[in-house]
C-alpha cells in the first residue's frame, strides 16, 4: 500500500457521540491536525445543515474549518441544481431549511433521508407512485440502521431498498458508500485515492464503501460498531483501530 | 404435461373483484365443482380472517367448504403455533383477531402483513430491534403493490425488503409464491403437485410462483391483470385463459 498523504473522518462516532467529544478524540484530532497531513471530513448526518454540524463540533472544542466538511445532504442538493429537478423530501425536519427554495407543488424527483417518523406509509406511498411515473431517486446514504439512546433504528438504506423492489428502479446514493462522494473529497485534498485512509466506525459505508472507492479504510471500535462488524470487511485491505487515538498514534508513529 | 386431477383457486381477481362475482365465475365454479375434480382456494388476502372470507363468498353466492380455503394468515398462525412462537404484529387491523390470542407483552417473532397505515416509523423500528434479537420474520406474502381506488399501493413485499436489509436476516413467506403454502393444499387434495392445475390473476405470485413449485398454471385475465402480464411468466409452461368460464371450458372439454 502507498504511503497515506490524507485522511478522510467520518464525523459521529469517530469524533463524537451524541453531544459528547470520545475519549481522546480532540487530543487526537489536535495532534493529527498539526502533523501536516491534510483531513477531510465526509459525514452521511443528515438532520443538519453543515452550518449546524460546524458549531455543534465548534461547541465540543473541535476546531475545524466548516469548507473541509462533506455532508450527503450538500451532495444531493448539488445534483438536484445540476438537473433542474424539483424534490419531494423525505428527510430529517432539521434539514429542511437546506432544501426549502427547491420545493413546489409538482416535485419530479424523490429525495430519501433520514426521515425518521415521516417515513409513513402515506409519504412512502406518495414517493413510490412518483417512481412509478419515472422520477428519479436520489439517497443520502444506504446505511442500514444507526444507534440512538435507547437502541437501534432504521436508516436510510431499508427504506430505499423497499422504493426500488416497489417500483421495480435503482436509486442513486450520494452520501457514502458512493464513490463519487469519497473522490470529491478527496480531490480537495490535491491527493489520489490510494494515497488516502478513510476512517470509520461503518463497516460497510466506511470500510468497504472506501475500499471500493480505492481508498485505504480503518475500522474504530467505538460508535456503532459492534463485535463481530469486522467480519464484513476484507481485513487484509483495512486497518482496525481501538479509537481515533490509538489511530493516529500508529500512524504518526 | 400430466393430466390434471386437480385445480387450486386463487379468489380476488378471479372468482371476483370488490364485493361482486366476476362475470360467469358463479356458474363456472358450479360446473367445475359438479365434475367431480377436487379444488382447493388460496388466497393471500391479508385484511380478514378466513371466517370473514368465506361469508363474503357465501353472500355473493359462492357455495364453498370453509376449510377449503387456504389463507396466508392462517399459514403464519399454524407457523406460529407449531414453533410455539408470540408475534409482533405487523398486520391489517381486519385481520387482529385471527391472531389475538397468541399476543402478549414479549413477542419473538415478527409477522408482517399489509399493515398500510401501520407501518410506522416507530412500529419498523420496533419490529427490526427483535430481528436483531434473532426473532424470526415470517411474511403472508411479498408483493411489490397493490391496486386501490385512487391509485397503486405499497404491500408486503417492500416492507419485507426493507427489514430483511435492515437487520440481515431472511424473512419466511408464508403465502403465495411460497412453495409450501402451495404444497399444503395440493396435500390436503391427495394428489402430486404436478397433476394440479393452479388459477390466478397474478403473473408472478399465482403463475410463476406455481411453476416454481411444480405445479400446472394457467393466468386468467381478469381482477389485476394488465397486458403485458404474460411477458413475465414462462408461456411454454403456463395456460393462459381470458377468464375462470373460459378455462372451466376448456377443462372440462
């Protein structure tokens, strides 16, 4: 493998949880940041705005320019712009104001978040008779579920999987595990791929999505990893990692 | 092909539409019924109990035994009990009390069904979280949709999708095109799956799933039934009868 140049970070559960920095996670950060090697942050959040994403770190002390942060959201609304079409949300409330100028009555496009309870069966009806008049469908993620306080629950991927067997289509995913998305962070780094490591806590968006991308992975242990996520990834290919700490100390060692 | 000694009935689509027999289907399945061939009913139907279906049938003027028909429901009931299991319910509100009984405060299996408004954020996630557990999922059917009055409508199948995804498990689907549920009233008529003629309006659940399960098909064209049905299914093996007389006809020619 080549010498890694960048690092790409995903954001909750490498750097955080919650509202609360991991251990060791701004001391990691800090050191990883003033050894010279560019970082990147690529995030699949998708119930803020960047501009939300860039003071809620601000506030837990992580101090990180908000134009080095890749959000699926951004992603989306980019590809929407570049064709003209006009989406039917269904996504997070809180990133609403991100899409708001784009809406209409007569939308031509369905766009899939992390919609949580707006996932009803009367929305994912609506949506599904737009694909079956042929509109697109675009993702930000595919990721199958994500961790909240008291439990798992379902993520973007489940509710895109049920839209594509219903209409019988194949969405467009924006946000990891999409190569695209990875490359374009990449490339404001000036660097290749295989001249990066992606670091992060989803086996499958992060790991393999990144691997798949020609992009170096490292899995951490912390966030919603669990025991046993380890084997869904070629671990011949992919670094594991206890937590970002233990990370950069190898690799700045 | 072997002679048929034996017919299975699908019942919406094709002995009737709504409430109302389907032109000719009274006396058709009169006819049949007097030639002395056995026939079975397998229906999907996921919004009654199979008490419910057979009134309706008897009201409409169809003179069947009730425990002629085979319901999916009641093939995730025998399930159920066979593996002594408590479901979480997933299902049409019409259909609770075949099921009331078996419920309880800790279920450990997932049943789904065509819950429509029911399949709520909260009710997938809380349905997902058992998978997870390793609770079993067993479907009535995977259907991609359903016609309604005022358009297409998400079924089973997406449902199914989505949770399988989600949780990485495989769901057990207990109606049609399972080939047991098939295979349970063609046994109960005596006879081999391959001296039995299967009827319906579905190219892929009734015709293909059939023809999967080595069973003789024949797709009428009626209840949902669109041109171009025939394109899905293997014409070379399946019949192909512009309604139940016109078949009944044929049959006993």
């Amino acid at each position: 493998m080549k010498p890694i140049r960048g690092v790409l970070l995903d954001l909750s559960g490498v750097l955080y949880v919650g509202d609360a920095p991991l251990a060791g996670a701004l001391e990691a950060l800090t050191r990883l940041q003033a050894s010279g090697l560019p970082v990147r942050y690529i995030t699949n959040t998708t119930r803020s705005p960047r501009r939300e994403i860039h003071r809620m770190l601000s506030t837990m002390g992580f101090r990180i320019p908000e134009q080095e942060i890749f959000t699926a959201p951004g992603a989306v609304r980019a590809a929407l712009e570049r064709d003209g079409l006009k989406p039917l949300l269904l996504i997070h409330p809180g990133l609403a104001p991100e899409f708001q100028d784009l809406v209409t009555d007569t939308p031509d496009a369905v766009v899939l978040g992390d919609a949580g309870e707006a996932f009803s069966y009367d929305n994912l009806n609506r949506a599904f008779r737009l694909l079956m008049d042929g509109a697109p469908l675009l993702a930000m993620g595919s990721n199958r579920y994500f961790r909240e306080q008291d439990g798992l629950s379902l993520d973007i991927g489940p509710f895109l999987r049920a839209l594509e067997y219903a209409a019988g289509v194949q969405g467009t995913v924006l946000g990891k595990p999409s190569a695209e998305f990875f490359h374009a962070a990449v490339a404001d780094m000036g660097l290749e791929p295989d001249e990066v490591l992606m670091v992060g806590d989803d086996a499958e968006a992060d790991v393999q999505g990144a691997l798949d991308a020609d992009i170096q992975a490292c899995l951490v242990r912390t966030g919603k990893y669990r025991p046993g996520d380890e084997d869904h990834i070629d671990t011949h290919r992919a670094r594991i990692a206890d937590d970002l700490a233990a990370l950069v100390a190898d690799l700045l060692a």
